[in-house]
C-alpha cells in the first residue's frame, strides 16, 4: 500500500501510513468518493 497523503510504502495490512499517520484507504482506488447532497433548495 502507498499512502496518499505523504506516498510512504506501508505494509499490505496497514489502516494507517507509518510516516504520517494517515488512514489508509484499501478500497479500490477507482471509486470515485461519495458526496452527500443536501437538500436545501
């Protein structure tokens, strides 16, 4: 795993970079992040 924050290998296993603490998303990285809409008009 590559964190995206600093870009420090961490182990496969890893929830959080060891550089940087960092969370680590094991997602796929294809996957565009959700965004709640809200509903005010």
């Amino acid at each position: 795993m590559v964190c995206p924050k600093c870009g420090q290998k961490s182990p496969e296993d890893s929830l959080y970079c060891e550089n940087c603490g960092a969370p680590i998303n094991r997602e796929l990285p294809n996957r565009a992040p959700v965004i709640p809409q809200s509903n005010q008009q």
